[in-house]
C-alpha cells in the first residue's frame, strides 16, 4: 500500500493468490507468527474498471478499512464507492470481490 520495495525469500515466504507476476498488483505483509507472505491480485476482467485489480473475497467494513474473509485488511480509498443497494458494513456475494487501486487500496466492491 506504500510503494516500497520488498525483498521475498521465496524459500521461506507463503505465496497467495498464484504469488506474484508482472502485471498483478503485490501485496507482502507478516502473519502474526512472523512468517512473510506475498500475494499477487490480478487486473480486473472485462466489465470491470480498466484500473481496477480484482481481489475476489467477502469481508466487512471496519471503519476505513475493509476485512476481508480471504485473510485481508486493506484501507478504503477516498473515493471508496459501495455500489450495493443498500449499503452496509457486510459484503456477502459469492461472486463479489473488491477492486483495489495500483496502491493496494480498496476503491470499489463489485457483488
């Protein structure tokens, strides 16, 4: 979500969402044992956002966050967008999955 350069120990690291790849958005971060992992999110399919990277998962606001139920916690762009009618703090589609900018934030939910 920073822009900074991670080094990943691909021996040692868990790689989620098929790992990175050029052209996917990286996201690293630390489990709560300590364990490095890295996931790479895929550009959007057609219909979607042309800036949109499409992580397919459920999940919760928690204030100007989103939880995902995939393992996630990614901060809500500004221009956050909930297109559901109606809104609340619950995305629950099977087939739904958050759009997340080149920074790693979560610009829109798609249900």
């Amino acid at each position: 979500m920073d822009s900074r350069s991670v080094t990943v120990d691909y021996q040692e690291a868990e790689s989620l969402l098929g790992g990175p790849a050029v052209g996917r958005l990286l996201l690293a971060g630390v489990d709560p044992d300590g364990r490095q992992w890295v996931a790479g999110v895929s550009k959007a399919s057609p219909g979607l956002p042309e800036d949109c990277f499409f992580l397919p998962s459920q999940g919760r606001v928690a204030g100007e966050w989103i939880e995902t139920t995939s393992g996630f916690r990614l901060k809500k762009a500004p221009q956050f967008v909930d297109v559901r009618d109606p809104a609340s703090d619950e995305f629950t589609s099977d087939r739904g999955g958050f759009c997340l900018n080149s920074g790693g934030e979560v610009t829109r939910y798609e249900g």
